[in-house]
C-alpha cells in the first residue's frame, strides 16, 4: 500500500528518475549504446526497486502513465544533449507488457518523439520473452510499424525462464540480451557455459547482435569476449549514471 501511495505521488509529480547505463562495444572497443534504467526514491522508503514496484504499477494500471513518462523523459534528454555528437548511436528503453498490449502503441510512441524532433534511429525498443508470450500478434503489428520508422526492437532477458527460439524467428528483432544469469550460471557449470556458448553462436549465426548482460568480473568479461558476443553491459565497465554524469562519461570518453 504504502508503495502504491509513492508510486502515485511520483506520477503525479513526474519525480521518477532515469538514469544511464552505458555499453561497451567489443568491435568498436568503446562505449556506442546505453540503456535507460528507472529509479523510485522516496523520503519514507529510501530507494524502491524496480523488482517491487514494476509488478505492482502493472497490476494497478499506472504502468501505462508511468511507461509514458518515462518514454518521454528518455526523448526530451536525447533531444536536447544531442549525445549522438559524443558516440552514442541508440539507447535501449524498455516496454512494459501492458504497453504491448496498446494496439495504438506505435502512434503513441511516434507523437511523442515527434514531439521532440528526435530522428527515430536513437532509440531501440526492448521487449522482454514474457511480454512477447503475452502480447502476440498485437505486439508483432506495433513493431512492423515502428521499424518501418527505423526504429529496432531488441529481446531482452532472454535465458532467464524458458526461453523460446521461435520468439528470436518470429519476430523482427535486431538484438538478443542475454539476461545476466545465463552469464553467472556459466561462470559456475560447466554444462551452463557450454549452452551459453553455444546460444551465443546460434544467435549471431542468425545475423543478430548479442549483448551480454550483468557483468560484474574480470572473469566473465574475458569468456564473454572469447565468446564473441557484440556488446557488454554491467558494472565491471560502469555502473548506472545520472543524467549529468552519463553525459560528461561519453564527453570524456
């Protein structure tokens, strides 16, 4: 309840935070891409995790307005830093699965990015394996009209239930995030580092880009790039960042 009230407080105020995860390119051996994370702090609870209140806002119906602030705070910074001048080619934004289901969700999110005059190419959309399972063709329709747009979709989380290869098949994504406990499991097993491995090279060899998720260690990095995947993403490179700081990060870069 008493997260229900902040959650409704923040809204209201458009006081949630985005902040910025840069990703390391292994071919441009530099940081091209990011994702915006959302943060929920208050004066009575101290920080809120995303685990906690992101099921809560879906199950309520504030995921929607919640979903659209954010949408269009990542727009508004991107316009006005320009952060393609420093390197950054796209940032990744996530869609909750109740924004799947909006059958007008491709005209929701190009009025708001033209509401900023912001070139479609910035952001690249990430659906996660349990939105696509419930969302289907609604979600199929929506992205068939966005990359018209070029705008890409990536699949995010993938390995953290029982991922499903038709879902890389059927739908029209350019990237495949593999979650981070498909990355630590490898680290720990053998037979896991074996399915990573081997998830890894069947992906690429459909000719998408992979980004390994939630690296933390030296260790994970070298197998990783031994692996060959396209991207890393984790706080072994760098953590999350503030809005300033991510952007004096890529100016210093």
């Amino acid at each position: 309840r008493k997260i229900l009230e902040i959650l409704e407080k923040a809204i209201e105020t458009e006081s949630f935070e985005v902040i910025y995860q840069p990703i390391y390119s292994l071919r441009e051996e530099r940081y091209t891409v990011a994702e915006a994370l959302l943060r929920l702090k208050s004066d009575e609870m101290g920080f809120v995790s995303p685990d906690e209140f992101i099921p809560l806002a879906e199950q309520n119906g504030m995921i929607l307005r919640i979903g659209n602030l954010v949408f269009k705070n990542v727009c508004k910074f991107l316009a006005e830093t320009k952060i393609w001048e420093w390197g950054i080619e796209y940032v990744f934004v996530n869609l909750s699965v109740i924004q799947c289901m909006q059958e007008k969700l491709s005209e929701q999110l190009l009025e708001i990015m033209d509401s900023y005059n912001l070139q479609y190419k910035y952001v690249n959309l990430e659906v996660k394996e349990t939105t696509v399972s419930a969302t289907g063709k609604n979600l199929l329709k929506n992205m068939n009209k966005l990359i018209e747009k070029n705008i890409n979709f990536s699949l995010d989380d993938y390995g953290l239930d029982f991922s499903n290869t038709t879902n890389i098949i059927k739908y029209p994504f350019t990237t495949i995030k593999i979650d981070k406990t498909m990355v630590w499991a490898s680290m720990q097993n053998d037979e896991a580092k074996k399915i990573l491995s081997q998830t890894i090279k069947m992906i690429k060899e459909l000719g998408l880009l992979v980004v390994a998720e939630g690296v933390e260690t030296r260790e994970q990095s070298d197998e990783l790039i031994n692996m060959d995947v396209d991207y890393i993403q984790g706080n072994f490179y760098t953590f999350p960042l503030r809005k300033q700081d991510f952007v004096m990060f890529i100016k210093n870069m």
